[in-house]
C-alpha cells in the first residue's frame, strides 16, 4: 500500500515505469503476467490489456520468466533473441515471507548493435582514467580519442560519429591531407571496438616497395622464392588475425595489388606466397588515404570494387585551416609534450605569434604545426616564444596593402562558393547527394555548380 504521505507516489512511479530505458516485465508465480510496460508491449505489438493473465511464453519469445520463478537464482546479462533481435536481458526473482512470488524482467537493450555501442562509449571514458599501457604493448595500438586535441564543433562531432562506428565491423576508409590525424582516429577506432583486445597492425601501402608488398601482407611458405626465411613468414593479415589492419596510404597501391587485396577482402581469407592453403581471416580492415580516390577511379589507376568494398564507412578528417577553434588547445598542448619531452619550460606563447598562427594557412596540418612549435622551443632565448622564433617563411605570408590589385567581390565570392564545395564534397566522400543536402541545395543546383567550377 502506497504511504498517504506521498498522495502522487502512485502516478510518479507509473510514469518511471513507462518512461525508462529499459523494458520490463513483471510476472506471479505461476509464470503468468501481471505488468508489462508500455514500449515493451509495443515491441512485442501485443496492448497492455490483453498481456495481463497470460503464461509469459504465450507473449515473449525465448523468455526463462517461468524458469526463474521455480528455481528461485537471478539471471543478470542473458542473451535472449526476441523478433529476430538479441537483447541483453536481466530476470530477478521477487520474494515474500520467504516464498517467492514473481519475477522482475528487464531488457537492457534492445539488441546487440546498442550494447555494442554502448560498449564502446564505456571504452572511452575508460581510456581518460586508466593506463592503457598493458593493451597497447599487446595489442600495438596507442591512441584513443583522448589523444586527440580539439575544442571545435566539427571534430565533437567526429569523435561521436567514431564512438558510434567503432562497435562495428564495417571497413572504414579514413580521407584528410596529410598531417591531418588519420593513423590516430585509426587506432582510436580500435581501442574502442569489440577487438581492442587483438593486435592492431599498421601497413603503409606506399612505403613499401611493390614486389616486397605482397608478401608483406599475405606471407609466404617455405622456399616460396630465393632468399625466402626458412619456415616461412606471417603476412600482416595474418598477424592481426581476431584484431585490426590498418592500411594507409592505400591510394599509393598498385592496380596488380589492388586485385589481390580485393579478393583476400572479398573471401576473407589468405593464401601465402608458394602455399597451396588458404588461411581464413576475421580482421577488420580499416584504410586512410590522402589521395583523391574518385579522380584515380576516372583514369584507371583505382579500382571501382575495391574502393566500394574499403568505403563501407567513410571518414573525411577536415584539415587545420577548417577548425581553427582547435588551434590554441593544440598550440597549449604541443608546448607541454615538447618541454616535458626537451626539458625546456616554456611557460607562454606571445600573442603576436597566435596572431600569426590564425593568418596561416597551415598547408602541413597538425603535423607543420607541432613541427614548428618544437623548433620554436629549441630557438627561444626567454620562457616566451616569441615571433623570433617562429620560421620565416611564416611570418613572410603575403599580406595585402592598400595599392594592390586584388579580385573583384564577385571573383572572390566565386572562389569561396568553390572551394566550399570542395571540402563538403570531400567530407561525404564524394557523395554530392549528400554534400547537398548538408549545403541545403538541390541536386540540380549541386550539379550546375560543379559543372560551373570544373569539379567533375
């Protein structure tokens, strides 16, 4: 009986009770129903009305209610496939008098994609109060989201995008300029994945040459060629079996490299150099690219079906010059990793040298960025980085005076219209669908405009 202390106890119970995450389910000792809520009802398409009084099994598929109500032991965390979805289900027994008289039922969540994701939002908030440093030496991965500076609206949005992907096994094709971060959302993505526990391993497609490539990443036997180790050698595929592989620079990858990638990626197996075996894969593969894949497709150079099969889930990572809000956090953090690193404390950077740093056009990215204020460290005489130290051609960029001829406003405003759809072109990874929606234009109106700049 409600206390008469609290005359709305009643309606601010229902109202928890319908509105909570979790579904639920409350069944008598005879296994039969006696409350079902709302959203659970209605992912069973069944009205709370006409639950109530039925056998639990009449009404929930696979359910072990009538179980836990005879043997009395709480089930937490059970698998239970429901309407072609597994859920992550909790089943508690009621007791009264020392008898038991029910069981609460709850489902967590609503199948195994949102535990997933929910999981990997864990992972991350793990990683910023924990040492990874156990997982990284096993696994090779070294960065998480965490390591990843910004203060900008666009990288918030990317990092939630990454959380959301990572629980996943979907191949993610990683665009941006180089310097940009790629290798660092990659292993990001990793750590928060259901595989953060496998290895994680990294192959740069255009560093290695192109007849040492193919037995770099799929191996070879015994005596497969001259000079061969005895025994035989892993491929990288291999090695990052149960785990990750991290191609970048994939764009650099020969057309004769690119077929037998495709195959390995299309019947997830491996076949070494000289072996007649072929060894099955479970590795999700993750590729970076700062090359314009859609142009290499157009000449030959990239194949259609391979780039279709690497970008499942495209990520453009956007370049410094678009989110200049990030570059006082980076700025204030490359000064403590250098000093910490040198040993020379630098306490300020002086606002002339920002003001400098936000004209810039910042070709290289992070990368020139953290470049230029390491060498500002070693060449500052005071604890202050000051303009002395920063490289010339930085402080040398073209300004405009008064007395130059500059563009008119019609030729500038074109010039800013092109080079905004290049970059939201660039972002949907080529999708000009979607680059119009985001831009609020027609598909027509997208199309004139890329017609109209020569962006085919």
């Amino acid at each position: 009986m409600l206390d008469h202390r609290f005359p709305y106890a009643k309606e601010i119970i229902e109202t928890v009770i319908e509105n909570a995450y979790v579904w639920i389910v409350i069944v008598d000792a005879d296994g039969k129903i006696i409350y079902m809520n709302e959203n659970y009802c209605r992912f069973c398409e069944v009205t709370k009305e006409k639950v109530v009084g039925k056998y639990v099994t009449e009404v929930i598929e696979n359910t072990r209610m009538h179980i836990v109500v005879k043997t009395g032991e709480e089930e937490i965390a059970d698998l239970q496939y429901i309407r072609g979805n597994y859920m992550i289900a909790n089943r508690i027994p009621i007791f009264a008098d020392g008898k038991i008289i029910g069981a609460f039922g709850t489902v967590m969540f609503r199948d195994t994609k949102e535990w997933s994701e929910m999981n990997s939002h864990v992972r991350h908030h793990l990683s910023s109060i924990q040492s990874f440093i156990e997982q990284q030496e096993v696994t090779g991965a070294k960065y998480t989201l965490n390591d990843i500076h910004s203060n900008s609206a666009i990288m918030a949005e990317l990092k939630e995008k990454v959380k959301s992907i990572a629980a996943t096994d979907s191949s993610v094709l990683i665009r941006g300029e180089s310097g940009t971060g790629k290798e660092l959302f990659a292993h990001s993505i990793h750590l928060l994945s259901h595989r953060s526990e496998g290895p994680f391993v990294k192959v740069n497609c255009g560093a290695i040459p192109e007849q040492l490539l193919e037995s770099e990443l799929f191996g070879y036997e015994d005596g497969a060629f001259t000079g061969a180790k005895k025994g035989g050698k892993k491929g990288k595929f291999q090695q990052a079996n149960g785990g990750t592989i991290f191609l970048d620079e994939i764009g650099d990858m020969s057309l004769h490299m690119q077929v037998k990638l495709l195959r390995v990626l299309q019947e997830k197996e491996v076949e070494p150099i000289g072996g007649n075996r072929t060894i099955p894969l479970d590795v999700r593969v993750i590729t970076a690219t700062n090359r314009p894949l859609e142009e290499l497709m157009k000449t030959n150079d990239f194949r259609s079906d391979l780039y279709y099969r690497i970008s499942v889930i495209p990520l453009f990572i956007p370049p410094l010059r678009d989110r200049m809000a990030d570059l006082e956090t980076l700025v204030r953090y490359f000064i403590k990793k250098v000093s910490l690193r040198t040993g020379k404390r630098i306490s300020m950077i002086h606002e002339d040298v920002m003001k400098t740093f936000h004209q810039y056009h910042w070709q290289g990215n992070i990368r020139e960025l953290e470049n230029i204020i390491e060498a500002a460290i070693h060449l500052a005489k005071t604890d202050v980085i000051t303009l002395e130290a920063i490289p010339e051609y930085i402080k040398n960029r073209p300004i405009y005076h008064s007395d130059m001829k500059v563009n008119s406003l019609k030729e500038m405003l074109a010039q800013a219209e092109k080079n905004i759809l290049i970059r939201t072109i660039q972002k949907h990874a080529g999708d000009k669908r979607m680059a119009a929606k985001e831009l609020e234009i027609s598909k027509s109106s997208m199309y004139e405009k890329i017609q109209k700049y020569g962006l085919n």
